[in-house]
C-alpha cells in the first residue's frame, strides 16, 4: 500500500488503486463493496465492543445477542456521527484526545499484568490467591478446551478433519479485525506533502508499535483473568480489571476503556465519511453523498463537515448492528476486506510489468508482499469454506454493485446519445 501510494498520484485507498490497474468496471466494486460492507461492517464491531464494556462493567457479560445492546450501540453511533459533524478541526481535536487516552489504557493495563507477576515473585500471594492462578500453573502452548459465548465447550483433541481448521479461521479473522485500520492512512494520500517519505515513515513506524502493544495486551489478559473466562467476554479489559481489583476498579476501567473504544469509533467515522465523499466525487455514488457542510444546497456557514456522507454510513452502520455479534461481523469484514487487498496485492507486480517507468520512491521487501498474498488467501479460501452464509451474502453484495455499475454505465451511454 505504501509502495503505491507514493508511486500513484492522487486520491490514495484501495478503490482508486484498483481502478488505475483494472479498470473503471473494478474501482466502482471496489468502492461499493468498501462503502456497504466492510466501513460499517467495522463500524459496527467497535460499537457493539463499546456497549459490551459497559454492559460488563455491570456484571452483564452472558447475554451479548439483546436487542438492548443493539438499541443501546446504535444510539452511541448517532452520538459519534453528531460530534464529526460539528467540523473536521473538533474532530481533530477530540481525536487527539483519544489517542493519548488510548496509550494510557494500554500502559496501566500491562502494568496490572506486570504488577500481579511481581506480587507472585515477592510472595504475598501464597496465603490470600482468590482465583486459581492458571498463567502460573498451567502451560501456555497446550491445546486446551474453549467455552465460547454461548456456553458450548470446544474439545480440540476430539477434534478431526477440517473442523480444526474452521476455528483457526475464525480466530484469524478475529485476529484480523483487531489489526485493521492500517489502510486508512492511504487515504490521506492527497493531502500528505512528501507522500514518499511519509507514507512508508508512518507505516514503518506504526505496526511495530501496535504489534508489540497487541502482544503485550493479550499477555496481560491472561495473567489477569482466568482463562475459562478469556473466551466468554467481548470486553476482556474491563472483565480483567474487575475480576482482579473487584466492580468498583472495573467500573473505572469501564471508563477508561469506553473512551479507547470511542476514541476509535471517532477515527474509523471520520475516516468513513471521507470514504464516501471519495466515492461519490468519482461518480460511484450519488452527488448529494458529496456534499460538505450541509445536509442539502449549499451552505453559507464554515462547516465542513460532509453530513450527507456521515449520515449514509451511519445507517449502513446501524443495519449491521442489528446481528448484535462482533465475532460474525468480523469474519465477514475480514473477508470483505481481503477479498480486495488480494489483487490489491497482485497489482504491484502488474504496474512493474506494464509502466516499468513509474517512479517509486519506496519499495518494501519482496518478502512482505508475498507473505500478505497468502494471508489473503487463506482468509477468501477460508472464509468461503467455512463462512458460507457471509460468502453468499458477499457474492449477493457484488452482483448488486455490478447491476448498479451497468446500469449507470447504460445511463451515460444514453445521455451521451441525446447530446
């Protein structure tokens, strides 16, 4: 991504790339497949994420399919896309804010875990340990049995066949979705003034940091909680903070975390609307979904805000909410996304086939490439086999953005003729 994008004027993302390589028939997919599914998709899982945390900071963590939390996510939704509308530097601001809480959250939850290995090494564990402590006394690369959210109880050595490799595709899609966000400093491609320098500095720079954050979270977790709880929760920080420090701390951490996960619903709207705004300056959607500072006309005030776009992506948000399962909706973002990044990938070495000429400031490792197209793969490959209902609804998402295509194609052909 970082390769094309400071090779290829313009507009940076996924859907101009594969326009520039493949035609205008596939960037008008791409957008619509990026704009319907995989935008609100995760849009969605970071809401329905947010509730969960409130929800187990009141000890709720058994029911997360109630139309209360759907209800409840959607409105928290119309609240972030109110706040984007105000103006891009409120949102800027707010956004600013957000990232130092985010560092914040991830540094006091490693030092819990790191505070509870220091209280085993110094001892004053030995007569008071209120939970068994499985970090301790169980290993850690061991296949063991998993409780998922409804109760059922995974028993991996009874497991044969393809089943195994169901499950492993879930949890990389999970592990996926957790990851995502990195494409979306493309977008901003345009307004970058060393875009050759800065892209490939800001991506080399992130992904070791949000790699070893990760690692460390998860860690953390695992000391905190006891596993037969790790599976059962969508909200593992404030689940570990109260299970170690009890409901008043959780309902601390609640907070904290709360504002993490708003911190990222800002972001990831912010960026949404913009996508929108991409889309239908190139004609891949209506005008009006390009308006900036007002829901209709134009507007005579300082706002430039894109509402119209806000709004769209918003609705498209609330529908996915309504599934009210992260996990699904990850799977099928996963899949949405990557089904994309595939020859999203390819296209690198088709430019340096057909424009050997294209300057490119930065070209990564040949390696990295390769390794991301068989992530790619196995993530369609998989997610067909063993997420058919997502594949079908995918392949239905598509054919409808190719009855849209042809059909504005037919709409130009006819008003060129009446010229």
């Amino acid at each position: 991504m970082a390769e094309l994008g400071a090779a290829i004027p313009g507009e940076g993302g996924v859907q101009p790339y594969l326009q520039y390589i493949y035609g205008e028939a596939f960037g008008f997919l791409a957008a619509w497949i990026w704009v319907i599914a995989v935008v609100p998709a995760s849009l969605a899982i970071l809401n329905i994420v947010f509730v969960e945390s409130i929800y187990s900071a009141t000890g709720v963590t058994d029911q997360p399919d109630r139309l209360a939390h759907a209800l409840l996510a959607s409105q928290v939704l119309l609240v972030i896309s109110m706040a984007i509308s105000v103006s891009t530097q409120f949102s800027t601001r707010v956004n600013t804010f957000f990232l130092t809480t985010k560092f914040a959250a991830i540094a006091v939850t490693v030092v819990a875990g790191l505070g509870v290995v220091y209280y085993h090494l110094a001892g004053w564990d030995r007569d008071n340990a209120r939970e068994p402590q499985d970090w301790l006394t169980r290993a850690w690369f061991v296949a063991r049995n998993t409780v998922g959210l409804d109760g059922r109880e995974i028993e991996w050595q009874k497991l044969h066949g393809w089943e195994p490799l169901g499950h492993y595709s879930a949890a990389l899609n999970g592990v996926l979705s957790a990851y995502s966000g990195w494409d979306k400093a493309i977008y901003v491609r345009a307004e970058l003034s060393a875009p050759a320098r800065q892209l490939p500095l800001a991506i080399n720079t992130a992904v070791p940091i949000i790699v070893l954050s990760f690692i460390a979270l998860n860690i953390a977790y695992y000391i905190l909680l006891p596993w037969r709880v790790v599976s059962k929760t969508d909200s593992v920080a404030v689940t570990s903070f109260s299970h170690l420090l009890g409901p008043t701390f959780g309902a601390i951490a609640a907070g904290l975390i709360s504002l993490v996960e708003a911190g990222s619903l800002l972001g990831s709207s912010f960026v949404a609307g913009r996508i929108v705004v991409v889309a239908a300056n190139s004609n891949r959607l209506p005008a009006f979904l390009a308006r900036v500072g007002s829901v209709s006309g134009q507007s005579t005030s300082t706002a430039d805000a894109p509402i119209n776009a806000i709004l769209f992506s918003t609705a498209c948000s609330i529908v996915y909410i309504s599934f009210g399962n992260s996990r699904v909706l990850a799977t099928f973002s996963s899949l949405s996304a990557y089904i994309l990044f595939l020859p999203d990938n390819g296209r690198r070495y088709h430019l340096r086939v057909r424009e050997p000429e294209l300057l490119r400031p930065y070209k990564p490792m040949v390696c990295v490439p390769v390794v991301f197209a068989l992530i790619s793969r196995c993530v369609v490959a998989c997610g067909a086999v063993f997420a058919p209902v997502h594949a079908v609804m995918l392949i239905g998402l598509w054919l409808v953005g190719l009855g849209l295509y042809k059909c504005e194609e037919a709409m130009d052909r006819e008003g060129r003729g009446g010229e």
